[in-house]
C-alpha cells in the first residue's frame, strides 16, 4: 500500500511514522525545518504509548512520489482549494483522499440521500472550489480523535488518544476503507471504519464550534472558558443550536452537551487550535467550523440565534487577523 500524506504537520507526521511503522510505502509532503529535519533525523514520534523513529521518503515536491493508492490530507481546510497542484501528481484512478478534517467537510451531502442530496455547502465548498481539486468521488472522512503537537522541526509530541474514524459518504464499508484501517491498526492506531461517520463529525464539531471561536475572541484556555459562568452558558447554548442542526439533517449523535463540555473542562488549560493559529498569524478555520453550521441552520430551518452572534463576531476577527495569501504547500 503506497500512502502520501500531503502536509505531514503534527497529525500526518503521526499518521505517516505509524504506517511506516506498519510496512506501508509512504511519502510525507513538507516544508522548511520540519522538512529537512524529517529528512535527517526521521519522523521522532515521543509518546506515553513508547517513543518511536520512522523513516518515511519526505518531499516538498508530490512530483517526485507519483501516483498513490491513498492520499491522506493534513491541510487546513483553508488550504483546500489551492492544493491542486500538490495533489495532482498523486492521484491515479482509485485513489482515495482521507481527509483529516475538523468541521464540516465538502463531501458531506456527496451520496447522502434524501432531500439534500449533492447539495453544496457554500461556506466549505465556494464556488465549487474544492470539489474542482479534490472530487468528492475520491473522499473518504476521517475524524481524528488524537491529540499531538510539533515539539520542533521533525519531532511529534503525541498527547493523547489514537482513534481516526473514518468512513464513506455513502455510507457503505468500502475494500478501501478497510485496506487503510488495518494499515493504521497494523502501526498501533485506532481507525474504526464507520457507517455513520457524519455522527462522529458532529460529535467532535460540538467542542470545536464553541471552544474554538470563543477562545479566539477571548484568548481563554478550555478551563478557563468551562468555569466561567456566562461564558459557559454560551457554550451550552451553541451546543444546544448544533445539536438542533444535527438533528434536522439527520444526525443523532449519541453525547450529551453536558458529558461534552464535562470532557473539554477535563483537558484543563489547554489553548485551541483557532487560539494557536491566531497568535501564529495563521488564517483561522472557522469557515468549516462555525459559517458551515449557520449556512445548515438556513437550509434547514433551524434557529441558531447565538451562533449567528459567535459567527458575526469571529467573522470579523478573521478578516481582520488574515494573513497575504500564500501557497497550500
């Protein structure tokens, strides 16, 4: 099984040194430090679970790996629409993108059934920008559940849990779903292949459309923001108004606003990534995150009154913190 894993940050570096692990065929696709430090040194992954050193090909060139039976996709959503030119030399008739993606995907509606079938979602998919450069045809969804970091160019800090969901949009368990799970199984991940993938990616949107504004608009850690009363009644309330969305497309996503905000309140002073990117300089991902679920609340019909306040205030701080564009590479 040969693997690109096309922004091989914190995540994909993790994902990548685990199927390199497992006897996988895999590139990694970087830039700067990161790159040549992976490309000296290796990926060293430092984890409670055991350190670990891979040596996987890395590039900042897809040209020089070619066609892949799997692209699984480190970008930010951001990053999307501008990464034609990075994926096209990877793909060939059967390749699948796993995109490890928070928020709503493009590919969300691609085989749903029912009234909404093939319905584009503006705010994740404008224009039809993404699904020009990545066909949703090729799109398996993964929700990632682990948590890492980059402690320096090469080296990735894995903090917590190993679990990445994946799933199709038509909801069928695919040979190439299955091929990909037993890969990450065989280098020591979770990756469960799920019919109703779209459950899960409410699951994890519930912490990350509150917490990820919020912190952004407050500078606030998870604690922080738990404890704080009127803060926390927000959140709640922005809980409450996705859940409701879930619910009118569908989706039963089997937690509790209360267990969710129970478990975020439990991470303790942790900064968001929305936070990180912000202090970073880097463009903020709310688009899939919070404008998604607005834009689901209108197709719907379905009141979202303080999500709509979070999306004004966020919308702005994102268009006043945007950085110059630049390339997805």
């Amino acid at each position: 099984m040969k693997v690109a894993v096309l922004g091989a940050g914190a995540i994909g570096a993790y994902v990548g040194a685990a199927l390199q692990r497992a006897g996988a065929d895999v590139h990694l696709v970087a830039r700067g430090p990161h790159l040549a430090a992976m490309r000296q040194h290796g990926v060293r992954v430092l984890s409670p679970r055991g350190d670990f050193t891979a040596h996987p090909h890395c590039t900042d060139d897809p040209a020089e790996i070619g066609p892949v039976d799997h692209v699984f996709l480190g970008l930010k959503a951001t990053s999307y629409a501008a990464c034609g030119p990075l994926v096209a030399p990877l793909l060939q008739e059967h390749t699948s993108v796993i995109a490890a993606q928070n928020g709503i995907p493009w590919w969300y509606f691609h085989r749903h059934g029912g009234p909404h079938d093939g319905h584009r979602i503006e705010s994740v998919d404008p224009g039809g920008a993404v699904s020009a450069v990545l066909a949703p045809e090729r799109a398996v969804g993964c929700v990632v559940y682990a948590a890492t970091e980059l402690e320096g160019p090469g080296v990735v800090r894995h903090l917590e849990g190993t679990r990445f969901s994946i799933g199709e949009p038509d909801r069928s368990v695919s040979a190439r779903c299955l091929e990909f799970s037993e890969a990450m199984q065989a280098g020591g991940l979770k990756c469960p292949v799920e019919a109703e993938l779209r459950d899960d990616i409410w699951i994890k949107l519930l912490g990350n459309i509150s917490f990820n504004p919020i912190s952004a608009l407050t500078r606030a850690t998870m604690r922080q923001m738990c404890l704080h009363g009127t803060t926390r009644e927000v959140i709640e309330q922005m809980m409450r108004e996705t859940l409701a969305v879930a619910h009118a497309l569908g989706c039963r996503p089997a937690i509790s606003v209360e267990k969710r905000i129970a478990g975020a309140e439990r991470v303790g002073d942790h900064r968001t990534s929305t936070l990180q990117d912000l202090e970073k300089g880097k463009p903020l991902e709310l688009d899939v995150l919070l404008a998604a679920v607005v834009e689901l609340a209108d197709v719907t019909g379905t009141p979202v009154p303080t999500l709509r306040t979070v999306h004004a205030l966020s919308d702005l701080l994102a268009h006043q913190s945007a950085p110059p564009t630049r390339s997805a590479a």
